[in-house]
C-alpha cells in the first residue's frame, strides 16, 4: 500500500512570501497581475501563490481590483483603509476607484464598469460615501447633466471646473469681454510710449513689446477679477486677441546660458481692414460645410447668426 505524505508548509517560507509579494507591489504602484507573480516567484507553485495571495487580501493588506479583463493586486492604500473602515468590501472598491480618478472625478458609469455592480447598487454606495463626507459630486462643465465624483477634499481639476471663465458652469463671457479689452489697452498704452520715445521704427517696434507675466501682473493689480488668475489665464486671452488679429506675438530664442524662451506681445493695428464676410459668423464657423436648409445646423436655426442679426 503505498504511503501518502503530507506535504507541511512552512510558516517562515509563507511569511518570506508574503513580505516579497509586498515589496513587489510597491515597485508596481498600479498593482500586478498574476503574469507578473508568475514571472517574479517562478520558484513557487500555484498553491504557494494562492495562499500568499488569500492571506495578503484577508488580512487587508492588498486590494484585488478589476482593469480592463485583468485582475490586478495592488497594495491598500493605509489612509483609504482607515477611511473606509466599517465599510464593506463593494464600497471599499467603489472609494478606491474614485480615489484612483483624483482630482478630475469619474463619471457614475465609468464606475459601473469598473466595479461591475448594479446601478442601484453604485447609487447606494455614493450616497452613503457622500454622507460620509469622503467623497463628492461636482457637475462638469463638459456637459450640464454630468456629475463626477472624486474624494471630497479635493480641489475639481480646471477641465472639471472650467478654469476662471466659468461660475456655476455658466460662461462668463461679460467678464473675458473686460479682460480682453483691459489686455490690449495696456498693449496699447506701451506702444504708444514706444512711439513718443523712439525715432527709429525698428526700436519703435521692439519696445512695444512686453512680456507675458508684465501684461498678468498689470490685470492682477487692476483688481478686476473675484477669482486669482494665473499667467496662463491671461495667455489664453492673449491668444484670442492675437485670433482678432489686434495682437502680435513673437518669441525670442532661449540663450546660451540656459535662459527659456519666452513670449512677446504687441498690439498692432491690421494693414487691410477685416472683410465683410469675416465680420459675420459664418466666416469663422468650424460647422459651415455641414450648415444648410434641413441639415444638423443651418441659418434659420443658427444662435450666433440671429445674436449677430439682432446686435
Ligand atoms: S449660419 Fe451659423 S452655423 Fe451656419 S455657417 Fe453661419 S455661423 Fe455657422
């Protein structure tokens, strides 16, 4: 009769395991799979895996996640855990995934498909996150019925909020109308100088341009904006004066010495006075070629034509 043995694991080899599995998992912050365990430990067999794995995840150490087909561990966040302690294991996953999605939140049916639960059972689960105060919903500017969710003491990224232009997702359009015209007066005021004091035409044309960061702290110092405005903010009212055709933008070439390049602004007057056919809005409409009688837009039903009829 032939003998079986039992084979005995042993309990120092297991932790040894255990210890290694973690340290792979902080090398691999967005969690391993199995082909990677496989790769890593090809001197362990299945069963050593799985208990390492299974003792890992019941002692809460490890998270196992869905992405895309593939099932990843990823080691526990120790602030999410204390986070979420009380919870159970499906709003565990739920905080964690929109946890993962920062400050630019995910949308509730990204989350479906992330965690696999049933919309009544997402919907429970952020209600009860948000009761919490661990996580909430911030409407998107993308679209007006979008809600994303993300951890509740972030701060909504800009392409969430809208950056300055938007409050209450509502286009501040009076107030870039203000910001445009105080940029190109203070572009104006220095070509003006540059005109009085100069002779030359080129020094003329050189000195009335004036740097980025110049024209934000003129702005920052008007007091005209509720909200702070970055350098960036007052580029991309730049940029729409340059579209008008009103400012110039030149950049100068980085040095030797390792300074940046940086960019230029200079209000100019247009040589050829703007045609009729770009004053009125089909002259810069991106939709003009699907524009017609009957198709998606057309002139009958066109807002920016009946706003340019009206004015
Ligand atoms: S009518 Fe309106 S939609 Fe049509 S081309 Fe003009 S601006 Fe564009």
């Amino acid at each position: 009769m032939a003998a079986s043995v039992a084979i005995k694991e042993d309990p120092d080899e297991a932790i040894d395991l255990e210890t290694r599995f973690i340290e792979l998992c902080q090398t691999y912050t967005d969690g391993i799979t199995d082909a990677i365990i496989q790769q890593e430990f090809p001197q362990c067999n299945a069963k050593q895996r799985v208990t390492a794995i299974n003792r890992l995840l019941s002692t809460g150490k490890v998270d196992l996640l869905k992405r895309g087909t593939n099932l990843v561990y990823k080691l526990k966040d120790p602030d999410a855990a204390s986070q979420t302690k009380g919870s159970d294991n499906q709003e565990k996953l739920v905080y964690q995934i929109i946890k993962d999605a920062s400050n630019k939140g995910i949308w509730i049916r990204d989350i479906r498909y992330k965690c696999n639960l049933l919309l009544t059972q997402v919907n429970k689960i952020l209600k009860n996150l948000e009761s919490k105060k661990l996580i909430k919903a911030v409407k998107s500017v993308a679209a007006s019925k979008k809600k994303v969710y993300m951890l509740y003491n972030l701060e909504p990224d800009r392409t969430v909020t809208g950056g300055a232009w938007y409050s209450d997702q509502d286009f501040e359009s009076e107030f870039v109308e203000v910001l445009n015209q105080q940029c190109f007066k203070y572009l104006e005021q220095k070509a003006t100088i540059a005109r009085e004091n100069q002779i030359d035409p080129i020094a003329q044309r050189n000195a009335a341009f004036t740097s980025l960061s110049d024209v934000w702290k003129y702005i920052s110092e008007l007091g005209i904006s509720k909200v702070q405005l970055s350098v960036d903010d007052i580029e991309t009212i730049m940029d729409t004066l340059i579209y008008d055709g009103k400012v110039e933008r030149s950049v100068t070439a980085s040095s030797s010495a390792g300074e940046a390049s940086s960019k230029l602004y200079r209000a100019m007057k247009s040589l050829v006075p703007t045609t009729g056919l770009m004053r009125m809005p089909c002259g810069s409409c991106p939709v003009f070629n699907q524009c017609c009688e009957g198709g998606p837009v057309s002139p009958t039903n066109c807002v920016y034509m009946k706003e340019w009829l009206e004015y």
